[in-house]
C-alpha cells in the first residue's frame, strides 16, 4: 500500500528547450523528496521531452505523456 506523496508536480511542455532540462534538474537536486512529477509534452518538435526524460533517469517520481496535440 503506497502512500500518496506530499506534493504533486504538474508540468506542461511545449517545445522548452533547456527551460525545461533545468526545472527537471531543480527538481532532481531538492533535499525535498516526497514529491511526483508529472509531465505532459503537448507536441513538441524539438527534443525538450526526449531530454528530460533522460535527465530523470528513470526516478520512479517522474511519469511523462505524450499528448501529441495542444
């Protein structure tokens, strides 16, 4: 039985380019650590979701959803 984190983190993505590589960073570097994040690509056409998909590694906290469209 998994218990609810303390925050929820909603980001919406559209073509953020290293804005977004550094709010995922941040968010990787808090001492902080009950948290999920969860990331919504509203159909980027550069590589900013590919990027922070990468920069969290696979931590469980991060779920991410291509939406394909605004």
């Amino acid at each position: 039985d998994m218990a609810m984190p303390a925050a929820s983190i909603l980001i919406v993505n559209y073509n953020a380019g290293p804005h977004l590589a550094r709010c995922i960073a941040a968010l990787l570097a808090q001492d902080f650590a009950d948290f999920e994040v969860l990331l919504l690509d509203n159909g980027s056409a550069d590589t900013s979701f590919a990027q922070a998909q990468d920069i969290a590694g696979g931590d469980a906290r991060f779920y991410f959803e291509a939406a394909g469209a605004n």
